[in-house]
C-alpha cells in the first residue's frame, strides 16, 4: 500500500563502453531515462554537448520491423489454424532469441517470400476487378452481335452509347431516319438509367446524326482493345477470372503453408524492436567526442544493482532524492491479492507521487460493491469459473491478467452475496420444482431477499457508503498530518465526522437508545460551530465569514454522496428481478420435453444477457462509487507511469539466465 519511492540516477561514461551499458541497462529494466533537451539550451551545457542519435539506423530497424509485421498479418489472415482466445507472450530461451540477430539475412527471406506471395495475391485481384469492370460495362451489349473492333467501312460509320432513360428510344430512331436519312438503329439493352443503343449512318449525315442525339444526353462507348462478339468477349473474360481465382486459391494455400514461419519471424521482429529501441533511447543522451551523459529515475530498492551494473562499465554516476517541482514517474507497490485492483486506480489516473494510493484500500469495498449490485450466486460461479480457467490456461501479462483476476474476485464475492441474498439465477430452482415436479422448492437466503425486504438492503448500502467516505476522510486528515497541517485535519474532518455522526445519532439514534438523540444534537451543534468558526480561516477579512457559511451548505454535497450508495440497492434488484422474469418465461410452456427444452433455452439466452449487462453495470457503478465518492474526499492525481528502458517484446518474452535474475 504505497507509491514505490524514486530516485534520480546521473551517469557520465566511455562512449566505447555506452552500447554494453545500454543493453545491460534494458536487460535491467528498471531505469526510465529523461530527455535532456531543456541542457541543450542551458549556457553551461549547450557548447559541450551535442544530441547522441542516429536516425538513419532507427529508420532502417523501422523498415525491418514493418515488413516483418506485414508478413505476420498477411500469415495470420490465411493461416487455417485455430485462433487462441488471447494471444500471449511465449517464453523463449536467451540464446535462441539472441541467435536470431546472427540469423537476419536467413529470416529476412522468408518474409520476403511471404510479402511476394501477397504482392501476387494483389496482382491476381486487381487483374480480376479489371476483369469484373469490364463485364460490368460489357453486360447491357450482350445482345450486340457485330464486332466490337468494326465502327466504319469506307461509306459509313458506327455509334455506340448510352442514352438517358427519360427518352422513348423507338422516337428516338425515327428522328434519326427523319433527320439523317437511311440510319440502321438498334436498341441493345436498357437499365434503370439508360438506354443502349447503336446506329449506323453515312459519313455525310454523321454530324447531324450525332448533333441530333447529344442534344438528347447521347455519350458514346468506347471498347478500346476489345475485338469479336460481346459474347465471345464476356466467354473470354469469365475464362480469365476463372483462372486468376483459381491461382489466387492457389497462392492462399501457399502462404498458408508459411504459418510454420510465424514463430520464427514473431522472434525476428522482435529482436528487432529491442535493436531499435536501443537505437531510439540515444536521443535521451548527450555526448561529447569520448563521453556520453545520462539520466533518469530508478526505484529507491533498485539503485544497489544499478550502482554495481554502472561500475562494471566504469561509468561516474551519482544518485538523488526528487527535488520539488520535479515530475518524478509513478509505481504503484502493492500486495498480490491487491494488485488486480490497481487497473481501477490507473483507469482513473495514477496518484501523484506526493499522493496516496488507495489501492488495498477500495479494493474490498470494490469487491463488496460489486457483488452486492450482482447479487446472484449463479452469476457469481459462472463468472469465478471461467475467470480461474482462463488464468489457468493462458499466461496472461499486464493489465489483462490485473482484469481477469478482477473479476474473479468480483466473482467471488457476487457468489457469496447471492447466497445471502438467495440469488441462485433467480428462482430457478423454484420454477424447475413448480413446473416438471408439482412441488416447489425454495432455497432460502441465508440472510433476507432484497426484493421482498428492499429497506434493509438500501440501510444496509447507505451505512457501507457512510464508512467508505469516512475512510476517504481519514485519509486526507491523515495526508494533512503527515505534511504538518494538523490542524487542519482537525476543521476539515474532525468537524465533518462531528456533524455527520450526530445528524445519525440525532435523526435515527432513538431506534437504538434514547440517549444517542441527545448526544447526537449535542455533536452536531459542536461540529457545526467549529465548521462555522474554521471554514474560512484561510480568508481575508468579510471572507472569513462566507468560508464558513459556505463550509456549513457542504452539508448537501455529504448527503448526497451518501444518497449515491443507493444504486446499490437499485442494480441488486435490477439483477433479481429480471432474473425472475427469465424464469418465468421459461416456465410458461409447461412440463414435458417440449417445455424442458423451451425452458433450458429461455435459460440460457435470458441469463447471459442478464450476467452481461447487469455485470457490466455493476463493474462500472462501482468504479463510479470510488472516483466520485471516495476520490473526490482525498485524492490528487496526475501521476506519470513510470516507463523504464527495457526489452518492449509483443510476441516473445526472453528467459532470464541465473546471472540476470540475481
């Protein structure tokens, strides 16, 4: 339960030493290296040191990395094999992995093959969009039976083209006869926008022929290249893209066959985003013509192993405390059981590294939150099962595994409310008991059914939310505290909790005992006045007085954070009640197999749906219930995630030897 405390590494050493340093400070990974670029205009630094990069090396890895990509696309998308459910680093061996840099040229081939094949595959697509363009245009000729290549003898001449639809072409021809004399005119074919026609006229009437029909939208038809019948052309064109599919099918199976390729080539681009990022980091360092300078943040537990990685390599280094101002990157360091937890915190925003992290903290009442708005024991065993197999089955990394392992704590948790809540999807067991057996059995909750008793669930959710903003409130006092501000903890919160716990004692204490009622208007009296009195203690003047009036109408804000917890009654019966309505619909068709098996559909289709959307509900209500509610009492985020320098792999994870691990 705490941010990981930094430190400040400098380091100066031998240009000749800087590449074994930089891969040994990536196979460290624990250093986040700055970017020196505010020395570069500093007076004492600017005239000493130049910029440490080479672009053109980075450029060319870049290349490498993207044709590698590429390949892995074009194989992922023809490779007949089964997709994995999550895709997962494999664990691959020091040596092999280092093998593959010796191997460039060897790999770098088969992707070469690969992106030819593909390059064909484009080839054989475009060649048969050509050919499908062609029959597109061909298409409303099919009754054309003169050569295409034939559009004038030495007396006449030929005119093919399209003519709009709004003109009556039978009109049309004898306008023609009329206005050009002997004219041979045919109607090939017609669409919803055009006519096809052609005509065949005199070269001394070609002008008025073609003067006459333009006036009328007449465009002609070009069939460049093309010779014989249409309907030789089209038997033509469909013997082509017969051919070029066939080859593309063909060429599919080829680089189906590369999927023996994948790992190989998933290690080479690999290896040669470590090189580049190697190649990248240099733009953090400055140099001069023997030395090279450093610098960046290391985590206080780290710096001993750093210290004697830096003296291997004979390099001065020196390291520091944060000093103030300075934007230092966060870690979050909490326990196994919590860390699933700390995805909530980072979907928010990281804690700034003079904050606090809640993590340990929310994490219960997130699980608590969770299955209380779920609240059924068969939502919640379905939900823990398939969450511990998947973690089981798959090395997940990263924020995916923090996910998973979310939920199946969630899991848990909505498993042991719904039992005491006597929520086992829905009534289910109820309704199977009523339907196919003439009797019916309950399974009773262990506690009491929210549906049939709300008001104790809805008390139950408005005391946890009165304890979960307490505990954000007492952990400002305690923030104010450690910086020295004592008594300001005491005004801001003491008062607070003053006020709150006596308006309960005060509204609500006689229930318990009458004496409560007045110790509680005796509490909130005291803590209104010291409200009152404190709030604008920090003010000037007349502002002293609004502070504390304007401390006192806070009062409506407290109220209605604590009113907020109430969704939480409001999702638990969402959850319940539709659970009920499935099953109820399910059991409307009766006994028999006939009802059986309409039941056991309804089941399955109504209870995903309700697990999903109410899950979904539940998951982001309760995230809203700590950022707004238990947040907005303490926290300061804008926290930067420490990024240090090391190998960013995306298909392999590199075994570490025994050396490194120690």
């Amino acid at each position: 339960m705490s941010i990981v405390k930094m430190q400040k590494v400098a380091v100066i050493g031998l240009d000749t030493r800087k590449k074994e340093l930089m891969s040994r400070l990536m196979d460290f990974g624990a250093v986040e290296l700055t970017d020196q670029a505010e020395k570069l205009e500093d007076e004492l630094w600017k005239n000493a040191v130049v910029r440490d990069e080479n672009q053109e090396e980075v450029s060319r890895l870049e290349g490498k990395i993207s044709r590698a990509e590429q390949a892995l696309e074009i194989i992922e998308k023809y490779d007949p094999g089964r997709k994995p459910l999550f895709k997962t680093r494999r664990e691959v061996d020091r040596t092999r992995a280092e093998a593959v840099l010796e191997k460039q040229e060897d790999a770098e081939k088969k992707i070469e093959a690969v992106l030819h094949l593909n390059e064909r595959l484009h080839q054989n697509a475009e060649g048969m969009n050509r050919i499908d363009s062609d029959r597109l245009a061909l298409g409303p000729w099919s009754s054309y039976d003169l050569p295409l290549e034939v559009r004038e003898t030495r007396q006449c001449v030929m005119h093919m083209g399209v003519l709009p639809v709004s003109h009556d072409p039978g009109e049309t021809g004898r306008q023609l006869e009329e206005t050009a004399g002997e004219v041979v005119f045919r109607l090939a074919g017609s669409d919803r926008d055009f006519h096809y026609i052609a005509f065949l006229t005199t070269r001394e009437k070609e002008e008025e022929a073609v003067s006459l029909l333009k006036q009328k939208g007449f465009s002609e038809t070009s069939f460049h290249g093309f010779s014989g019948t249409v309907k030789e052309n089209l038997e033509r064109l469909s013997r082509q893209r017969a051919a070029l599919e066939a080859a593309s099918h063909g060429i599919e199976a080829e680089i189906a066959e590369k999927a023996c390729l994948r790992e190989e080539i998933e290690e080479y681009c690999d290896m040669m985003t470590v090189e580049a990022d190697k190649e990248k980091i240099r733009t953090r360092l400055l140099k001069t013509r023997r030395t090279f300078f450093l610098e960046g943040w290391i985590p206080a537990g780290c710096t001993e192993k750093a210290a004697a990685i830096l003296e291997e390599n004979g390099c001065y280094y020196a390291f520091r405390d944060p000093e103030e101002g300075e934007d230092v990157p966060v870690v979050l360091n909490n326990s196994s059981f919590f860390t699933p937890f700390e995805s909530i915190t980072e979907m928010y925003s990281l804690p700034d590294y003079h904050g606090f992290d809640p993590t340990s903290i929310f994490a219960l009442f997130y699980a608590i939150f969770f299955g209380m708005m779920l609240s059924d024991a068969g939502y919640g065993i379905v939900m823990a099962v398939i969450c511990f197999v998947v973690l089981k089955k798959y090395p997940l990394e990263g924020n995916m595994y923090k996910m998973i392992k979310l939920f199946f704590y969630c899991g848990i948790s909505t498993t042991f409310w719904g039992a005491m809540f006597g929520g086992w999807f829905g009534n289910i067991v109820e309704v199977v008991s009523s339907t196919f057996a003439g009797h019916t059995v309950t399974l009773p909750p262990i506690w009491f059914n929210p549906i049939e008793d709300p008001m104790t669930l809805l008390i139950f959710s408005l005391a946890l939310g009165i304890i979960h903003i307490f505990i954000g409130m007492g952990i400002k006092a305690y923030m104010q505290i450690r910086d020295g501000h004592w008594f300001d903890a005491v005004c801001d919160e003491g008062f607070w909790y003053l006020t709150i716990l006596g308006l309960i004692g005060w509204l609500g204490g006689g229930t318990v005992a009458a004496g409560l009622v007045s110790a509680g208007k005796w509490m909130t009296i005291i803590g209104a006045a010291g409200l009152l009195l404190t709030g604008g203690r920090h003010n000037k003047g007349f502002g002293k007085i609004t502070g504390g009036l304007g401390n006192i109408y806070n009062i409506t804000s407290y109220l209605s954070d604590i009113l907020s917890y109430a969704r939480i009654l409001a999702l638990g019966l969402a959850t319940g009640v539709i659970a009920q309505v499935v099953n109820t619909m399910g059991g409307l068709f009766g006994g028999g197999i006939g009802g059986a098996i309409a039941l056991i559909i309804i089941f399955i289709i109504g209870h995903v749906f309700n697990l999903a959307i109410n899950a979904l509900g539940a998951f982001i209500h309760s995230s809203r219930l700590q950022y707004i509610e238990f947040f907005g009492k303490f926290y300061e985020d804008g926290g930067e995630p420490f990024d240090p320098f090391r190998r960013k792999t995306r298909y392999i994870k590199i075994a570490q030897n025994e050396q490194e691990a120690h």
